[in-house]
C-alpha cells in the first residue's frame, strides 16, 4: 500500500504532511485556563500579551499540553505569561479562542495545532492587526501575518531542489499519489522550482499501486517511447541493409543505449511495499541512477531504509543534533523527552519571546526578520509573505542507513539556507 495513502489533513506532523497525529509522551502538566463552556479569564495586558491556541479537551488534548510544554521551555524566565486559550481542536473552538485572546489583549497568536483550525483563525487576527504563528505545516495557509511553522513539504522540496540546483541538475519531475499529501508535495516542488528559477516540473499523479498502472506512468514520465522510437528505427533500418556493415552498425546502435530521461531528480512516495517495484520499472525504462538522483519526504525515510532499490534517495530534515539542546531544557523542565510537535511550539514562543525582548513589536516587518531565528530544529526564517524557511540538511539513503551528506545551514548567509 501506498505510505500516505488515505491521509487526511487534520492535525500537524512533524516533518510529513498533516495527519492523524500518534499519541505523543507528555511531560508534566502546566495549569492553564480554558475558553470552551466558560467565561475567558482575561489575558496579559497590552499588546505584548502572548496567546497560546491549544487543544486542551477532546481527542488531541495530550497533544495540546505538550505543546504548551514546548512553548513554556521557551517563555520561562521571560516574566511574561503564556496566556493558554482551548480550542477542542475544532475550527469553530479556534475562533472562539482567538476572539477570546485579542479581546485579552494578545499582540500575538502562537498556534493553532491543524491547518482548518488556522483558516477559521486568520481572518479574526487580521481584523485585528494580530499575527499568527501558526503550528501546522499546510503552506497553503501561509499570508502576511500568518506563518505555518510546521516542517512540510514546501521547505524539504526547497531544500531539496537548491542542493539539486548546486550539482547542475534542474529539471525535475515527480510522480506521486493522487491524494492531499501527493498534490501538496508537488505543489511544495513547483513553488520550490519557481522560487529557484528552475523549469516547471514534471508531475504525474496515480491513483493505483499495481504493475499495469505504475507502469504505463513510468513509461510516460520517463519518455520512454520518444527516446527509444528513433534508435529502433535506425537500427531496423540498419539490419535490413542485409549488408555486414549494416549489420555492424545495428550492433553499434544496440550497445549505445538511449538517451537519459528528460529529469535529473524523481521525487517519489512510496513504502517499503513498492519501492522495489517501482525502482525496478525505472530500471526497465532506463531511468538510470545516480544521473536521476531519487527524491523523497523526509517522514518515509525510515520506510525508504528497509525498502530494497532506496539507496542513493535523498531527503531533507532537520540536524538532529540541533535538537539536543531543546530536548535538554525540556527534559529538566517536565522529566521526560519532548515528542516531536513540541519543537514547532518552542518555536513560535521564542520568536515571540525575541520580539519582546527587542522591543521590536509584533508587526509583519518585524517578524520577519532578515537573520531569521534559531529553533528547536535549526535555523528558521519567517518570510513577508507569510512562507517559512528552515535550515535543513540533506540526507542519503545507504546501506547502513540514512547519512546526512550537507549540513543544516546555520545562517540564511550559508549553503541551503
């Protein structure tokens, strides 16, 4: 079966697209007052409050407290409180809660958790001049004044496509999963070509995995007709010369192969299940590598690995020794290791908490700073626009398993970044 086959887009995961999220370890609990089925208690005053929009009650309510977790590693010590506002993980408790947070006095909105509970947000935050740090990784809810922060595919496809860009090979293609998550990624490509001043990609959507359908698309894709078509007819042509040069020349032909694809990156999404499949129909249609360098979401990495025909793949992530030190202040904080979302909110806190600090404000033009920030993951940059760059590094599938082959930039002035 396909890895993201049936996802839907609900709630933020890490470094894939938004998904049911798995149940995360929470560390130890931090009292925060509830907007759902009672009276707003009133947030901090002034327009430097900091709202935090969590799902407190309902199914993703563990998930809510570790991102209030993650979000107090960054404020403590700052003097300013988070003011922690429930939203039940439903667009129309989003809205409630933002409501809630402005009238309080909030200068910015840290969350919310999913892409639809962002939407229900970011036009009661505009109405008042509040930006919104939002946690979910759907670009498509980026504007001004409004960041999804959440890892996805628009900053692993950019990162991918500029270390592409580097080694000469720019034209690339992809062929994904017709679903939510294989149309985002090939969205996040084609922004990601266009931001670089690559060609359009190549994109061919599936909504089968067995051999017949794979394989008429990787026949298509790779051109396989076109490239081959010619050199069958010069060598038939040579052949029926009936002459020993002719047939010399058949066998010259033969052994020339055929033209390379018309791509030098494929960015595929499959699971161990296929992979092997689907790299042996490339084979057949001499779709050879490394010439095509193999592409992939980071979150099928560890699926990739097990999966014969990935190695040489490459995906983009964050360093994980970036993350050491994140982990380290939450651990001594909440006696236990943060699940992965809690670093997008440690994140969105300490773009605040900078902000603050400055006494800078929370304004469009002061967010997005030009040196961006570091996170709990790295380098993030918070753009105008309201897209989001993040310092990742590109990885390798290999034998023994994946191997980080660029680093993390640690600075926009740096490679990748």
């Amino acid at each position: 079966m396909l890895l993201f086959a049936g996802l839907a887009l609900s709630a933020c995961n890490y470094l894939g697209m938004e998904q049911r999220p798995a149940k995360p370890m929470i560390g130890a609990n931090v009292e925060v007052p509830t907007t759902r089925g009672k009276t707003n208690p009133a947030g901090p005053g002034g327009a430097t409050g900091v709202a935090l929009l969590v799902p407190l009650t309902g199914p993703r309510a563990e998930i809510g407290q570790a991102l209030v977790n993650g979000a107090q590693v960054a404020m403590d010590g700052t003097g300013t409180p988070l003011a922690p506002r429930d939203t039940g993980g439903t667009p129309e408790g989003a809205a409630e809660a933002a409501r809630a947070a402005i009238s309080g006095g909030a200068g910015v909105i840290i969350g919310p958790l999913s892409s639809q509970e962002t939407a229900a947000v970011a036009p009661i935050a505009a109405a008042a001049g509040v930006p919104v740090l939002a946690f979910t990784n759907d670009g498509q809810r980026a504007s001004p004044g409004v960041w999804p922060l959440g890892i996805g595919p628009s900053q692993q496809m950019y990162r991918l496509a500029g270390a592409l860009q580097a080694q000469g090979k720019t034209r690339l293609a992809a062929l994904l999963p017709e679903n939510d998550v294989g149309r985002a990624m090939a969205d996040g490509l084609a922004n990601a070509a266009s931001a670089l001043g690559l060609p359009t990609p190549q994109v061919k959507l599936y909504g089968g995995t067995d051999i017949k359908s794979l394989n008429a698309m990787v026949r298509e894709l790779s051109d396989y007709a076109n490239r081959r078509g010619p050199l069958e007819a010069q060598r038939n042509a040579a052949r029926a010369s009936g002459t020993a040069e002719g047939r010399k020349r058949a066998a010259q032909i033969a052994r020339s192969g055929i033209p390379p694809a018309p791509f030098d990156a494929l960015l595929i999404a499959e699971s161990s299940d296929n992979m092997e499949m689907l790299t042996s129909l490339l084979s057949y249609y001499d779709v050879d590598r490394p010439a095509v360098r193999l592409l992939g979401p980071a979150s099928m990495a560890a699926d990739a690995t097990r999966a014969a025909g990935a190695n040489g793949l490459w995906y983009a992530a964050p360093d994980p020794a970036a993350r050491a030190a994140f982990e380290q202040a939450y651990n001594a904080r909440f006696g236990s290791t943060p699940p992965a979302i809690a670093g997008v909110a440690f994140d969105a806190a300490s773009i605040a908490r900078v902000n603050l600090a400055s006494g800078n404000g929370y304004s469009t033009s002061a967010l997005a700073r030009p040196e961006g920030y570091m996170g709990a993951d790295g380098l993030v940059v918070l753009l105008p626009d309201g897209q989001v760059r993040r310092g990742l590094g590109i990885f390798e599938i290999q034998r023994g398993g994946p191997q980080m082959i660029e680093p993390a930039p640690q600075s926009v002035s740096a490679p990748g970044a």
